[in-house]
C-alpha cells in the first residue's frame, strides 16, 4: 500500500506544481472544477443516492455552481462566504466530538447530498482565490498545498512510530494523537519557511504560524469528517481512481476544509483581498 502511494504521488505532485505554478488562473480553474467534480460524483454516492441520473444531475449541478462562482460571484463577497465555510467547519467539528457510533444517527440523504456543496464549493473557490492573488497567489497556494502533504506524511510517520493514544477511534480508529503532534511539527516548519519567503517580521511571522497551524487542525477535521461519511455508509474508501489513495474525495478531504481556512486567515493578515 505504501508504495502505492509513494508511485501514484511522485507521479502526480509534479504535474500539480507545474499546474499551480505555469497555468492563468482561468485553466487552473478548470483543472480544480475537474477535480472537484469527480470529487462530487464519490460523495453523491456516499450520500446513498443510487440512481445513475440522479449521480449525473448532482455533479452537474455542483459544475454549474462552480461556473456562477468563478464568473458571477464579486470578488467582494468572497471573505464572507470563506467565514460562513469556517463556521461550518466549527460546526462538523462540533459533530465529530459529539459522535457516538452506537447512537441512533442520522441518515438523511437530501442532508448529505447538500453537505457535499457546502464542502466543496467553498474549497474549489478558496484554491481559484489564493492563486490570483496579485504577484504571490500561485507560491501562496503551492505552499498550502505542500502545508497539507507535509502534514500528512508527519502524520502517518508519527503516527506509525510513537502512535498509542487514538484520537477519534468511532470515526477513525488508525488516527493517533501522535500523528496529528508530527502533523503540527511538520506545519510549524512550513510557517517558518513561508514567514522567510514573505519577509515577514518576527511578529508576523507568528501571526503565520498560528494560522498554519489552524490549517492543518482544519485538515484533521476535513479527514475526519469524511471519514464520518464512509463510515455511516459503510465503505473504506470513497473510490478506487487514485492507486494506493482510494478515491479523488481521499486525497483532497483534508484540502476542503484547510483551503477556506487558510485563505480567510491570509485575509485577516491582508495577505489577500
């Protein structure tokens, strides 16, 4: 498994970098719609919607709503739907600690197909913003990315190493405090990194790390919580698209909730407008 995961990586960060470094943000936008799209069609059927049109009309919808946010959407109102997407990381947040697999749950359907827009479309947007940021965009958004694969191999090192202490053993039992510790070292060297490239002062630079580091605990909530999902539907996997990573949803679950929050923490920094 781990070498699958180590070929199918080496395979495509480097057609990422080149992607978020060398493409307008108009064709980047339309990689991550792509992405984003296959995304939505793992998560209507984790949502327990089992009709093939119904599949297509959901992914075809989140596509339009995609489409009305990159060429509708005023710059403007990006900060407040960033701070509504915090909130409602809070709130699934709040669900993961309040989860008890041998409770009566939820099974709601209609519920999970509209979680999965308030999921995704706010991560496809915060990834299309920090990279037309003016002048850094595409080094801020290769950073968070590389932010969110740092973690997740200090976590999996970590956790494999010292992990005894389970962090969410209903939800995910091979998750460990450890991991998450080796998650943080990891997006503490991140900040320091990106506090040297940016300039930062010394005050500036520990306003970063506080906001890396609340991006990476973002990212332990994006993975968590689908992990919720696969969980209640019963399944390991979101798919089996990417060898060694499961499905699309498995590899960008952590991004999903990292990306808002890191962009409105560069905006509460005025590192993004």
């Amino acid at each position: 498994m781990l070498k699958q995961r180590v070929i199918t990586a080496l395979i495509l960060a480097p057609l990422v970098v080149a992607a978020v470094l060398l493409l307008p943000n108009g064709y980047l936008a339309l990689i991550a719609a792509l992405v984003i799209t296959v995304g939505s069609m793992e998560w209507v059927r984790l949502s327990g919607i089992e009709a093939t049109l119904l599949q297509i009309g959901y992914s075809f919808s989140l596509l339009i709503c995609l489409l009305a946010l990159y060429y509708l959407v005023p710059p403007g109102w990006v900060p407040g739907i960033m701070l509504l997407s915090v909130a409602w990381w809070l709130l699934a947040l709040l669900r993961l600690v309040r989860y008890r697999a041998d409770q009566p749950q939820s099974d709601s359907v209609p519920l999970r197909a509209v979680e999965g827009f308030i999921v995704l479309l706010p991560a496809w947007l915060a990834l299309v913003s920090i990279h037309r940021i003016p002048t850094t965009g595409p080094g801020l958004l290769l950073f968070v990315l590389i932010l969110i694969w740092s973690a997740d191999i200090g976590a999996y090192f970590a956790g494999h190493r010292w992990g005894k202490h389970k962090l969410a053993p209903q939800v995910s039992p091979g998750k460990t405090r450890e991991g998450v510790y080796g998650a943080m070292a990891c997006a503490l060297l991140c900040a320091i990194g990106l506090g040297i490239w940016l300039g930062s002062d010394v005050t500036q630079t520990l306003l970063i790390v506080m906001l890396c580091l609340a991006t990476v605990l973002a990212s332990v909530v994006g993975d968590l919580f689908e992990s919720l999902i696969k969980r209640q539907r019963g399944v390991k996997d979101s798919g089996q698209l990417l060898p060694g990573h499961g499905g699309m949803l498995d590899r960008i679950d952590s991004l999903t909730a990292a990306a808002p929050v890191f962009l409105f923490g560069l905006i509460l920094l005025g590192e993004a407008q």
